[in-house]
C-alpha cells in the first residue's frame, strides 16, 4: 500500500467498528449488522447505516420515503431495539491506547 | 499503487473489545443523496436495478427488498454508553471529513468496513478495499472498491486530505438488468453530518450539544467550485448517440472520434457526440467508416462537424506493460444522466499474434455503454485502447464486468493518421481483412497450434 495510504489506513483502523441491532428478549428474532464510523471518542458517537434499525420503526420503513422527512429521533423506534458497538484493539478509544504501553514510559528523541 | 512499506499493517485476531451499548440518537438522511437517486434509479429504471445485500436471485422476500431500497440512503447516529474508561478517554473527533466535492472523479479511495457486519468480527472488522472515485452526482458518490454485504456505513477515505473521511458506504452491490455493476454507492460524508447538525439543533438541547462533537471538514472552504472533473486524459471520452443505441467513443482529433462498429454501425449515419469536459458540448457528427461484421476489431471512426475545442487530445500509447495500472473512462451505466464514469485495474493480459499486440485484457470494472470508450494508462495518462465487451458466461448467464477486452490503439494509429492527413481510407479498409489468428484470439478460441501432420 503507498505511503500515501498511511494516514488514510490509521484513519480507517481507529474509528472502523461494526454495530448489531437485536430486539431485548428475543435473540431468536436475529439481530442486524453493519459497518460504522466512529466520530467522537467521548462521549463516543458512531455513524452507521440506519438499515439495521429500520425493522424497529414504530411506523414502519414506509416513515423513511414520508415526503420531506430528512431525519428521525431516536424514539422513533420501539423501545425494545437494543445496539451494541463493537471496535478494533487500535480504534479510537480508551481501550486501544491502554494497549499501547504503560502510562509514564516516554521515548524522548535523541 | 507503489509497492513501498506503508504502515505495519496491525495484527488481526488480536483481541477486540467487547461489544458497547448505545442508543439511537438520529436516523438521518441527505434529502439530495434521495433526490440524485430517485433521478439515477428510479422511474423507467428502477426495474433493472436491485441493490439487495443478497444476489438478486437469492431468496429475499418482495416486502424486505422494499424495506431495503428506502433504507438504502438512511444513516443511524449513535451514542455509546461510556463504559469504565470514561475518565480516561480522550476527548474530540476522532476524524476529519473531506469537503463536499474536494475529491475529483478518478481520485483514489480507501473504504473500510465488516463484511457481513458482526457475523465473525474477529476475522472480519475493518477490512481495507481500494478503488477510485468513478463518478459522482452531488452527494451520490460511485467508487470501483469491491465492497461486500455488511459493509454499509463503513467509511470510505482518501489520500488527500491525508486521512480524511469522504463518505460512507449506502450499498455495496448493485446489480442492473441482473448484471453485477461491480460499483459500490456512497453517500458524501460533508453533506450528511452537516444534515446531523441541523438534525441536532432541533431537538432537544442534550442532543444539540452532540452537534458539537461532530467531526470537522478539513481543505478547501465550501463555495469553492465542486469537484474538478478529474484527470485531465478523461477528458477526451465522449458519449455517442446513433439513433437510439448509445455507448462511449474517444476523441483522438479535434474532429475525430472513435468508437465500436455495434455502437455506429453504419456509414454516413448521423451520430450525436456529447462531450462533458470541460464544458457540456453537443457536436453532430456522421460515421466515415465502420468495419464489416466479419472483422474482429469492433471499430467505427466518426468524422465531427466542429471542433471540439479544450478537449485535450490524448497520446497514442507504443507499448503496453502487463500489470500496469490502467483506468478505463465511459459513459457505462449512467449514459448521459451523468458525467462519464472512471474505472480502476490493471493491464491483466495483452494477447499478441506474430508479438504484435492484438488484444488488450483489464480488470477494471466495464458495463454496458462502456463500450468504445477509452482505456488509459493510469500512469502516464496515455491512451492504451478502445474497450470493445466485457465476458459473459453462456452457461450461468454471470457477466463478468472484471474481465473485458480492448483493441490496442497500435492497431488503429497510423490509419487513423492516414484519414486525418489524407482523408483517405485505405488503412481503415484493411481491418476488414484481419488475418485468421487474430480472428480466432477475438473469437476467444485457441489460436491454431501447428495442424499435426498425419504420419501416414
């Protein structure tokens, strides 16, 4: 990969994560998944694709073609919609960086 | 891409961290992403095209299809509940966004995300794919990097701004008339947080404070002129219509086109050329020449009324290097809805007969209406060939976009040279008697190895 893919790959790595969507209760009834992106660390907000809680709208997906509707709140959905967020050993959070050594080491430059 | 070390690319099946919960704080759409889409997919064509996360001819049932096709341009913004960490985490954004149509057409891309979602995590999360930016039409972005079900919402960044987040992935299949585009649809990363901001203004305060967590755009301010059109070579591809058939063509000379014989067919026939680079220019035109059924090289040179002025006329290639990375420029797909569309391979194969090139094979990604379009060195920009067909298996009835074939502009060069200089078309002519070897390699049959000799 070019070395110009650098920043690109580390932008990828640090906020690529993958998220589910079941119904609490009843793992039988499957769950949804995607990709997403993780655009704050904290408090963590992640963008992801809304076909996975589309299944949970109240109204129904029909909500998603209503004319002009260019976004929902989140109580659109039935309250039994449970999401989890899922990231790598390296993604942008607490987690990944307590991996990188132990606090108070320091590599000064010579 | 150059083969030098990038990054130590990070160990996989380390462990990952276990799953968060979070809550929905938006679904969120880019009303004109749902507009260039409805004006893309919709209407007259909306029956040829099928974004299912499932083959088309797998079993997924009328009602979840259409449960699919109006989520396709929805995006869902989450808050993670803090876990123990919270006291130590960092705060900020943990990415820069690229300005709305900063990225030219052709640029490269990297998209990232989980093929079949949380399936097997610890094999699949974040998977890399590369490709370029093949076409745009506002914030509906096409990329040629091969994305897999699963992968939607995952990023897709570019090089330059180093690291920056383009877009995220809408669908990463798309089928048209139950051929594999091999495309994937994304929506601009600019316009959809900046529809979460306005999103977040208007609900309640504790959400509005979220907005300020979004992610920042970074480069060029907004105003400045929308994406260039990309490299400067595919400036030469054009669109031609004859009748009601159109495809692709390429300007070699202010007032020369060229394209496929199954495109023009016909001498004399009047063809309509339209070019998008750098303005939107409409010159009629009439077919000088066509070869005949019989030959193998699918040609037709179209002869224009005017000039096509600004239109950098592209250099002949003199050789071809198998593995170099090629970009093929056409009109596939889309036709005249949007601009041309750029696809990015390599040179896979150049097939020679007596060790002069005869067939050119690619693995960029080519679709109906590509054809008689231009494939170019993605290097030095020079023009390699005309794209003539792509592969289809006549037994499965799989089309195959990966594999398709090119005349190399050696055969075409000094005869197109001839007619521009002298009008005349005697070097044309002789395409039409293409020896038998060349026939048979463009019959895609084993070209005849010495006949055994009977030893009686």
């Amino acid at each position: 990969m070019g070395r110009q893919w650098g920043p690109a790959m580390r932008a990828a790595e640090q906020t690529g994560c993958v998220v589910s969507a079941s119904r609490a209760g009843q793992p039988e009834a499957g769950s949804w998944s995607c990709s997403g992106v993780i655009l704050s660390r904290s408090p963590g907000l992640v963008l992801c694709h809304g076909g996975i809680v589309a299944p949970f709208l109240r109204a129904g997906s029909g909500a998603l073609t209503a004319a002009g509707a260019a976004y929902l709140p989140g109580d659109s959905c039935s309250d039994d919609l449970r999401l989890h967020v899922q990231w790598g050993p390296t993604a942008a959070s607490p987690a990944g960086r307590s991996e990188r050594g132990l606090p108070g080491l320091c590599t000064p430059q010579c | 891409a150059g083969l030098e070390l990038g990054p130590p690319a990070r160990p996989r099946g380390r462990p990952l961290q276990p799953p968060r919960p979070a809550e929905l704080v938006l679904l969120l759409s880019c009303p004109a992403f749902r507009a260039h889409f409805a004006r893309l997919f919709g209407g007259a064509a909306a029956e040829q095209w099928r974004f299912a996360s499932a083959a088309p001819d797998d079993e997924v049932s009328e009602d979840e299809e259409e449960d699919q096709l109006r989520a396709l341009g929805w995006f869902a913004l989450l808050r993670v509940r803090p876990g123990r960490e919270a006291a130590a985490e960092e705060r900020g954004p943990a990415v820069a966004v690229a300005p709305f149509g900063a990225v030219p057409k052709g640029s490269p891309l990297l998209a990232c995300g989980s093929p079949f979602g949380a399936f097997c995590p610890d094999i699949f999360l974040n998977t890399l794919s590369r490709g370029v930016l093949s076409n745009a039409a506002g914030p509906l972005l096409l990329t040629d990097a091969r994305c897999l079900p699963g992968t939607e919402g995952g990023g897709v960044f570019t090089g330059r701004p180093a690291g920056a987040l383009v877009a995220l992935v809408a669908a990463p299949l798309c089928w048209k008339a139950r051929e594999w585009v091999g495309l994937t649809l994304l929506c601009a990363a600019a316009p959809l947080l900046r529809a979460a901001r306005a999103a977040l203004g208007s609900l309640h305060a504790g959400a509005a404070a979220l907005a300020a967590l979004l992610p920042p755009e970074v480069g060029a301010p907004w105003g400045l002129p929308l994406r260039d059109p990309g490299p400067l070579w595919a400036a030469a591809a054009v669109l031609v219509e004859c009748g009601t058939v159109w495809g692709s063509g390429v300007a070699v000379a202010p007032r020369l086109v060229v394209t496929c014989r199954h495109v023009a067919p016909r001498e004399a026939a009047r063809v309509l050329v339209r070019s998008a680079t750098p303005k939107n220019v409409v010159i009629w035109g009439h077919v000088v020449f066509a070869t005949q059924e019989t030959s193998p090289y699918d040609i037709a040179v179209v002869s224009l009324e005017e000039d096509l002025d600004d239109v950098p006329m592209p250099v002949s290639a003199e050789h071809f290097h198998e593995g170099e990375a090629v970009s093929v420029v056409g009109f596939g797909v889309f036709g005249q809805s949007c601009g041309p569309s750029v696809t990015s391979g390599i040179l896979s194969a150049v097939v020679r007969v007596d060790d002069t090139p005869v067939m050119l094979q690619t693995t960029c990604a080519v679709h109906g209406g590509s054809s008689g379009g231009p494939l170019f060195s993605a290097h030095s920009g020079d023009l390699l060939g005309i794209v003539a067909s792509n592969t289809r298996d006549n037994n499965t009835g799989a089309t195959y976009p990966h594999l398709n074939f090119s005349i190399p502009i050696t055969v075409l060069q000094q005869a197109l040279q001839r007619y521009s200089e002298t009008g005349e078309l005697g070097g044309l002519r002789q395409l039409d008697h293409a020896a038998e070897p060349v026939r048979v390699v463009w019959r895609l049959q084993r070209p005849l190895g010495k006949t055994p000799r009977s030893k009686l």
